[in-house]
C-alpha cells in the first residue's frame, strides 16, 4: 500500500481562501500525484483530482453526502437539510422530486421566458448607457425562474431578491462581511419562500400543475411525510438560487465571444456550434471549485487507504483542466467537444455522476440551455461595443467573476 502525499503545511484553511481555484490542483502538480492530503478546518482531508478520482468521488457505496460540506456553507449556499446533504432512500427520493421538475417540455419553457426578458430589455439597453450585463442577466433571471416555478414577484421585489441569491452565492467561500451578506440573505431568502410554500399549501396561492412550487408543496419524503415548512422553503431556494447563478456562465461566455470574436459567426444560427461552445465556456472557466463528500467504510482505491468518516475534496476546477483528460486545457477550444459523448467524469463544473439518482447538480440541462439562449441572443438578435474595463478573473477568489460585471454599450438590435 501506497502512502498519500502529505502538505506540508500544518493547517491549510487559509491557504484554501488565499489560493482559491487552484489550490488542489497547484500541489497535485508539486507532489506529481492526483491525491494528497491536507488539513482543512483543522481536521484531516484528502483531495482528488481527475477523473478516475470523480468516478470513485461519486460512488455512493464509498461516500457520504451527510455531514461533509462544513456548516457555514450550508447556512448559507446550500441551505441546512437540503438535497445535497442527504444520502441513501432520503436522498433517492428528493433528487427524484427535484428531477421530476426538469422535463423537456419545462426546460424550454424557462428557456423561452428568459429569451422574452432578454428581449423586452433589449429597447431599454438602447437608450441608456453603458450596461452591467451581470446585473441586468441576474435580474432577468430571477423574474424568468420565478415565473416558470410559480413564485409570485413584484417589479419592486425583483432587486431585493436578486441581491439575496447573489449573497448566498457569493458567502460559499467567504470570510466577514461577504459570509454575513450570505447568512442575512440566506435567513431573508427563506422566510419569504417558506411563506410562499405555505400560501401554496393552504390554497391561497394557486400554483401550476408540474411547477417547482406545486412539486415541493405537495412532496412526500422516504417515510410519505410532507416536507418542513422550513425545508420545503430550502428546496424551492435551490430551483432558484442555482438558475439565478448562471448569470456567472453567461458573462464568462460574453466573455469567450469578446475574446475569440471568429466564434460569433460560428455559433450564429448554429445549433451544433453553440452547444459545443457552451460546453468549452463551462469546462474553461471557473465556476464552483470543489465538492465534498466522506468517507462511508474504509477501502482502499489506487493503493491508498481512506478511513472511516474522513473528509474527501474533488477538485471540480482542476478536473476541467487536467492536462490527461484536455490536451492544451488552458486554451479554449470549443471543437474539443465535437462529437463529445457526455462523459458524466470528465466535465464536472456542476458535479459528476448520474444526473436521475446522484448527486450530479439537477439543473445542469437548464444551465445549458439558459447559455445557449444568451448566446443566441448575443450574436443573433443585437450588436454591442465592449468599452475599456478589467475582465480579468481572478482564480483567488472563490466564485469569481470579472470586476467591471462586463460592460456594454451601444447595443442596437438586430433582425
């Protein structure tokens, strides 16, 4: 038996919060292994990178949800009790109610209300000034998303509730005034779902047949209970929390378009070519950099050992750009993906595994097909300058995005 390369360091945390997306695959690289161990939060974590590592990171029989991401970042991401954090019968059956939502019919359906948001701006964009495209794609992403999921909301609310999803977005790996905005907005968050559920189940709020809302209302658990008030409110935040946090992959795919402009012919009225360039956006740039998990019974895998109960980290960011699974990782190269067969272990921006009973993210198709109308509509149905700002990501900061938001200015639409 082989033993786990060990950092060196006695306590990593900090490092973690200082280095951000590379942090694994930076000591992978030191090490010439793609496992090591660290200390995180004071206790013992093995990290993994790659795609043998994502295989293994999401064999249910191995791993455990339970218990493995570290409470702030469920009190302020995920939510306390959510699906993420569950494993077994609990977790079959709520990933189920989740997916039930995510039907072809549906997906094109809040494909369709956000391509009318994005429309309906369009005219606004015309007459004002340089636009924050972050800004304006989150706000059109909260009212599309609560629209399609049954959730009422008011012109006056929209800001507000954008604000608190992008603060719980934002604390997933924060300190101070970033992880507090997340636990504010995540407690605010809550409370206004919880009562829209609770409007819902008494009759007061009718909501559609097959909406996120009604599915969450109306849900029995592994044991044919309906679901706390509380946690119904967590589930229906995770419908919308994740659909608002595209609006990061549609920046980075503006982002991609301004950089390698030869792909806005490409992809224009191009189905095939779009997907492939949605693909190489999600796999290039950084999204979420980790996943946890423990360790269910001790086994060994590659000849190392993991012990009962011991943190696991795959690192999401380095898997995308693991040189062995993408030839030239740090160039974009959306052809890599022609005639690219979905592998669930090699592209892992939202998770890996078997999207219907793993832990696999619910609404990567919607993700998908979200990026694909916003690509549409950037080169298809308007023209824009990109004025002089700082785009640069940086990979410290976990999740990032480009300072500026993206500016443009002298949008005029299309035919």
């Amino acid at each position: 038996m082989s033993r786990i390369p060990v950092d060196r360091s006695p306590e990593s945390t900090l490092a973690f919060l200082r280095e951000g997306y590379r942090f694994i695959a930076d000591r992978c690289d030191r090490y010439g292994s793609d496992i090591f161990q660290t200390r995180l939060l004071l206790e013992p974590t093995i990290c993994l990178r790659g795609r043998p590592a994502a295989e293994l990171f999401y064999d249910d029989d191995r791993f455990r949800r339970r218990g493995a991401m570290p409470m702030r970042g469920q009190r302020t991401l995920t939510g306390v009790g959510g699906v993420q954090g569950l494993d077994d019968a609990a977790h079959r059956v709520r990933k189920a109610m989740l997916m039930s939502i995510m039907t072809p019919a549906a997906i094109h359906q809040l494909g369709q209300l956000f391509d009318d948001e994005w429309r309906a701006r369009i005219p606004v964009w015309e007459r004002s000034g340089p636009v924050v495209l972050y800004d304006e794609v989150a706000r059109m992403l909260t009212r599309a998303v609560c629209a399609w999921a049954g959730v009422p909301l008011a012109d006056s609310e929209v800001a507000l509730r954008t604000a608190e999803l992008h603060a719980m977005i934002d604390a997933s790996a924060a300190l101070g005034p970033r992880h507090w905005r997340g636990l504010l907005g995540r407690r605010r968050a809550e409370r206004w779902t919880g009562a829209v559920v609770d409007r819902a189940r008494t009759g007061a709020l009718p909501a559609p047949e097959g909406s996120a809302l009604r599915v969450i209302a109306e849900h029995r658990d592994d044991r044919g209970r309906p679901l706390p008030r509380r946690i119904a409110a967590v589930e229906l935040l995770n419908v919308l929390r994740p659909t608002v946090a595209v609006d990061r992959f549609v920046v980075f795919a503006a982002m991609a378009l301004h950089d390698h402009p030869h792909w806005r012919e490409r992809v224009r009225g191009n189905e095939p070519a779009t997907e492939t360039f949605v693909q190489e956006v999600r796999r290039y740039y950084p999204f979420f950099s980790v996943a946890a998990a423990r360790v269910r019974r001790p086994f060994e895998w590659a000849g190392h050992h993991f012990p009962l109960g011991r943190r696991v980290l795959l690192d999401l960011y380095g898997t995308n750009h693991h040189p062995e699974l993408w030839p030239g990782p740090e160039q974009f190269r959306p052809d890599r993906f022609v005639g690219w067969r979905g592998d669930p272990f090699n592209l892992v921006p939202q998770g890996g595994g078997d999207h219907l009973t793993g832990h696999r993210c619910a609404g990567e198709w919607l993700t998908i097909e979200l990026m694909k109308r916003a690509v549409t509509n950037l080169t298809a149905a308007m023209s824009y300058r990109v004025p002089p700002q700082d785009l640069a990501l940086s990979l410290r900061r976990l999740p990032t995005l480009p300072p500026s938001g993206f500016l443009i200015d002298g949008v005029r639409r299309t035919a």
